[in-house]
C-alpha cells in the first residue's frame, strides 16, 4: 500500500510534472494562458478579483438592492479570507447574497478528468488523483465551471451525504483508489475549488458539526473505522441561519461560529428598497403596468406587518419577507391581465382583496389565541396602505383643480374612469409616468377624493358615483 497517495501532501511541478492532455492536444499548464485557471487558491482568485472591481469601481454585488453597509462588511470578510455566517430571517436575500459572491471565482478553472471532487493538477487532494499525477504519464484535464454548492440544513443529515465515505480498509482489502467503497465525497467534499453554501447551519445534526470543524479548522478527516486521513479542500464557507428564538432552529456549535465571521441581514430599509427587490424578483416580467400608487400600496401593506407600531404587531409572530412583496407584485400583474386592464386598477387586489391575500396568508404567522384572522389582518392593513397612499395624492391636487374635478363630476353624476376626461384627466396625467397608466391614475385621484373628502363614492370596477347626486334619487 502506497501511503504517499493517502496521507502524503502532492505538489506538481514543471520539473517532476506528466504531460497534460487537453482537448486532446499536450499543453503546457504553466504557459500565459492556462496558468491562471489552476495552484490557487479560492480566497485568493476572490481577493484579486474583489480588487479588480474595486480599482473599477464597480459593484459586485449589484444584484444586492441597497445593503451599503453589509456588502462593505462582506468584501472586508472576503478580503481577509474569512468564511462568512449571513444571519437573518428568512427572504431577505441571504441566498442571493452568498450566490452574488460566486463571481468572484474564475469563470472556468482546470481540473483532472474525472475527479469526482474537480482536483487541480498541480495539488490534487483526492487519493486517486495523487496516484495519477505521480505514476502516470498522461493526465487528462477538463475545464469546469464555477460551483456553488447548497448543502441544506438538515437534521436528518448523515456523514456520508454531508462529508462522504472514505474507506483505508477497503484500500488494503484491495480495492482500486477509484472505487466509490474507497471514496465518495458528500457535499462539501464536491464544493472543493467552489463555494459551500450552507443554508440553515445550525440544522445540522451537532455531530455532523463537529466533523465539519475538523475539515475546517484540521483539514482532515476521520474515518468510520477511526483512521485519520488529511483533505485538503479548498473551499468557501458561506453559512446562513435565522435568529436563535426562531422555531425549528437549533444553534450552530461554537468552535464553527468562532470560524465565520457574523453579518446580520434585515429587510429592506426604504420602501424604494422593496419596491425595486420586488420588481427585479417577479416571475412576470412583462405585462400590464403596475403604476408607482400601487407599488407604493403594495409594499407599505407588507412592511407594516413588519412594523413595531402596526396596530396588529403584537399578534403577529412571523412577519413576512420579500417574498411576499414580489408575489404580490406578480398576483396583481397576473389579475390585470386576466381583465385585459393595461395598467393595474383596485378590481386587481379582488373584491375582498383575495388576490392580495393569495399572496400575504401563506407567508405570515399570527398567535393561536389572536381573535381576528389573518383575512382581516390583512384588509385592515391594505386599507390603511391605501388610504395613506391617497392621502398624499389627495394633498397633490391644487385647491382650484379640485375645485373644477368636483363640478366636472357633479356634471357627469357617474363617472367611468376608463372613458375620464377634462381636469380630472389632466390632473392623472400628471401622475403618470406612461400613457397606458392614465385610467389607473383616474381611478387613484378618484379614490383619494371618495376617501379624503367624501364627495364621490365607489360603485365597483372603475366607477365612482357623484354623493349629492346619489341622494337626492
Ligand atoms: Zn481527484
């Protein structure tokens, strides 16, 4: 038995090195074109590359709506070769975060050909390709493509999924270094030159952790039958969690929190903020337009579910996240376009909001003992959106515009704000940003006149009643 290849550390070199096949053609890996897809290391491609945006000025992490503060506290842990812990509810991006740092990694990087963890020639790690590199005089390679690897936080969780299967025995029983009795790597093994995105570490059967910080922190391995065997992988560790009091959720071990550097991710902080993440994350991309009024309705409705001084805060125990903004955003795309409306109008949010709650009941908690229901929870809030968002377009008409709407629609008595005209319009159309949004900011000036003063009421899907003239027949 060739203990080089199991415990002994591999380097290649020009000097002692076989011929490198690519493509089917011999390279030199070492030449100007190939020479930075392998030997280094994964903090160090992240270090150069996070520099090279820097001396750009560029974002890395674009795809982050706002987070100044966070991205500045990742790039630092980056810098410094830390593993990162993103803690925080969920549906706050702590995903989109640890896949936004994926293109800090070289596009492409070399590996040997059929390494069931992707092995760099010049420092393989696992047993059958230290063997290849000394004994034979051929070695395949391969470019693959960048990894990251989601290794979920389950409590279920066995060694060999999470770690793999590493037999001595087998290999003195006889069996070839490739076999898999010999070696499988789990998940975390096949992050090897990736990243290992952890999502929900303390999940993770406490035991499970604990072989974990071995890898980490020893960069080793024990064996079922006890034999201590170095891996050398080269990974970044990217770890979620939700806050310790949230159900389901036990703690991450100490020795691992001591090896990730802890940033906390929040929900947005502006409404702009929410917006924008909602827009960006919808399935429907295209479709009727959703004017900023109802975007604003929208977003306010989630986040004052969020909000400590929202009159049902107390009775709400799992607020919800993004998730619920950008579902709401598709539900009423999806409604507008059902209806044929070329903008999104209130019939959207369904007569009794349904299209509203579709998309907020699934994705929010109330306590047991709570006496009103989530549906009523969530008209009450939508109300309070829209009568907020009305009140300022109210405060946008001019004293004497208003003036001319209301004897415009005493003239009319019944107002259809698909076919509006006169002041009414011209005032809506000053709220719009395009043509086709022009009904919809008919029906919101009308809205915000029937909430603010009383003077017009609604009578169903874009029809606003004249109250005097609805008394007197
Ligand atoms: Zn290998």
């Amino acid at each position: 038995m060739e203990y080089e290849y199991i415990f002994g550390e591999v380097r290649v070199k020009p000097s002692n090195a076989p011929k490198f096949i690519l493509n089917g053609e011999e390279v030199d890996i070492w030449s100007e074109n190939l020479a930075y897809y392998h030997s280094r290391s994964i903090s160090e491609y992240i270090r150069e590359n996070l520099l090279s945006y820097e001396a750009k000025g560029i974002d890395p992490f674009s795809e982050i709506v706002g987070k100044a503060v966070e991205k500045e506290m990742v790039k630092t842990a980056l810098m410094s070769g830390s593993n990162i812990l993103f803690k925080g509810k969920k549906g706050y991006g702590k995903t989109t975060f640890s896949k936004s740092i994926l293109k800090l990694l070289p596009e492409k990087l070399l590996a040997i050909k059929g390494c069931k963890i992707h092995d760099d020639p010049t420092h393989p790690v696992c047993f059958s390709c230290k063997k290849k590199v000394l004994e034979e005089e051929k070695i395949e390679l391969v470019f693959i493509p960048r990894k990251w690897i989601r290794i979920p936080g389950d409590p279920m969780m066995t060694t060999r999924q999470l770690i793999g299967g590493i037999s001595i025995q087998k290999i003195k029983e006889g069996y070839d270094l490739d076999h898999p009795e010999v070696f499988t790597p789990g998940r975390v093994l096949k992050a090897h030159r990736g990243i290992a995105y952890f999502d929900e570490l303390g999940s993770i059967p406490s035991a499970l952790q604990t072989l974990l910080h071995e890898l980490f922190e020893e960069r080793q391995i024990t064996t079922p039958e006890g034999d201590i065997v170095p891996m050398k992988i080269d990974t970044l560790v990217i770890s979620s969690t939700n806050p310790a009091n949230y159900k389901g959720v036990s703690d991450i071990k100490e020795p691992l929190l001591d090896r990730m550097e802890q940033i906390d991710i929040g929900p947005p902080e502006t409404a702009e903020e929410e917006i924008e993440i909602g827009l960006r994350n919808m399935s429907l991309k295209t479709g009727p337009i959703i004017p900023d009024w109802h975007l604003r309705i929208l977003a306010n409705t989630v986040r004052c579910m969020r909000n400590k001084n929202c009159r049902y805060a107390n009775r709400i125990e799992v607020e919800p996240s993004c998730r619920a903004t950008i579902k709401l955003f598709d539900h009423v795309r999806a409604s507008a376009m059902r209806k044929r409306h070329e903008a999104v109008m209130l019939a959207d949010y369904g007569e009794k909001f349904e299209v509203v709650k579709l998309a907020l009941k699934s994705r929010f908690e109330v306590d047991y003992e709570t006496e009103v229901s989530k549906d009523e929870i969530i008209s009450e809030i939508l109300n309070d959106s829209i009568d907020s968002v009305c009140g300022s377009i109210y405060s946008l008409i001019p004293r004497n515009v208003f003036g001319e709407i209301i004897e415009e629609i005493a003239r009319q008595k019944i107002v259809n704000v698909y076919n509006g005209n006169g002041t009414l319009k011209t005032f809506a159309s000053s709220l719009c940003k395009r043509r086709e949004e022009l009904s919809s900011a008919v029906e919101i000036t009308l809205e915000a006149i029937a909430r603010c003063s009383g003077l017009v009421e609604r009578c169903g899907d874009g029809i606003y009643v004249y109250k005097a003239y609805d008394r007197q027949t």
